[in-house]
C-alpha cells in the first residue's frame, strides 16, 4: 500500500516538475521577447498559456485523487495540500506572462532601450520561478527562504522602472500611452515575483507544518 502511495507522490512530483518546466518557458520566452522586441516569441508564449492551463487542472485532479483513495496523513497530506496551492500560484504566473505577451504584440516595445530595469526584473523573475520549483523538487527550506528573501530585489527593480517611466513621459508627454505599457508589464513582473513567493512558502509548509500566514 505504501509503496502505491508512493509511486503517486512520485508522479506528482513529475507532474509538477512539467508545470514547472512550462511556467519557466513561458517567463525566459516572455522575456527574450521584450528585450529582442520579438512578437513571434510572445505570440508562442500566448499559446503556451493553454498547456500550462491543462497541466494544472491535470494535477489538481491527481492530488484530489490522492486525498481521497489514500487519505494521507502528517507530511504526505502536507506534500499534497501544498502542491494544490503551488499549482495555483504557477498557473497565474503563466496567464502574467502571457499578459506581458499580449502587451508586446500590441506594441513597440524596446525595453532594452527605455528602461535598463524591465529586463533585469524579468530575469529575476526566471531565478525566483526556477528555485521556487526546485526547492519543492528537493523540499530545500534553505533555497525556498531564498526566493522570498529575493523578492525585495524584484520590488526594488518594480521601484527603479517606476522612476525610470516617469522620466520618459516627462521627457515627452506624447509617450503617455506606451509608458503605460511598460509600466504594465513591470507590475506583471512583479506579481509574478510574488507568486514565486507565495509558491516558496508552500514548499517551507509543506515540510515543516507552519505557514508564514499561521496555518498548521
């Protein structure tokens, strides 16, 4: 029996290792769109959206399958429980990162050019999504603490593109709509930091019982 239960954690595991995969293809495609002003990029990461759609509703009705045939205790329930919220988290990350397509379609955008910091902050994205994933993989406390101690550099980078935007409408008023934009896709970046949090800090629950919101 336990090896059954097992051999399904196993699978989750590799489930969540694929949506992992795909969330972080559609951030590193995502942003080698907007740093090359690449529409084909962004229009392949505007399809991607789907597949990591599925993928998510595949694992939620592994994991439901899980709780309710094995009815697991203790720390497997917490493996389990936490991959139902991680999945949410990275799903959202994935529609983020196809909103930042969409945006990129629809206009010029040189972010290389117009604000240096859109691209480190899409970079710092990548590394919170990639360790976030890792430190579940790996049930690693000491990566997962990581990535959220690292989501002050991305509001710091949020910050710095704010001013930098700023400036670029002061310099030209008639800017005022394409300054938007990459305000837009900044505050994309930055949730998308957030849900790399929210997705580190299921990983600390999910081996040690306790949640920075107190849940137990």
């Amino acid at each position: 029996m336990r090896s059954h239960f097992d051999a399904q954690l196993a699978k989750l595991n590799n489930e969540m290792i694929q949506m992992g995969a795909l969330v972080e293809a559609a951030i590193a495609g995502v942003t080698e769109a907007l740093l090359k002003q690449d529409v084909a990029e962004a229009e392949r990461v505007i399809r991607l959206e789907q597949e990591i759609d599925d993928k998510e509703k595949d694992i939620e009705a592994h994991c439901l399958k899980l709780l309710v045939q094995q009815q697991p205790v203790a720390r497997d329930l917490r493996q389990v429980s936490s991959a139902l919220k991680m999945i949410t988290d990275l799903e959202r990350i994935g529609d983020q990162a196809a909103d930042i397509a969409e945006i990129i379609t629809m206009g010029n955008i040189d972010a290389s050019k117009d604000t240096l910091h859109i691209g480190e902050m899409a970079e710092a994205t990548i590394k919170m999504v990639t360790d976030s994933i890792d430190a579940y993989v790996h049930q690693d406390l000491e990566l997962a603490q990581r990535v959220v101690d690292y989501d002050d550099v991305v509001d710091d980078l949020f910050n710095r593109v704010k001013h930098e935007v700023i400036e670029l409408i002061s310099q030209d008023p008639a800017e005022g709509e394409y300054a938007v934009d990459l305000l837009l896709i900044a505050k994309y970046l930055e949730r998308i930091g957030d849900h790399a949090t929210n997705t580190a800090e299921w990983v600390q629950f999910s081996v040690t019982g306790k949640h920075k919101d107190g849940d137990q």
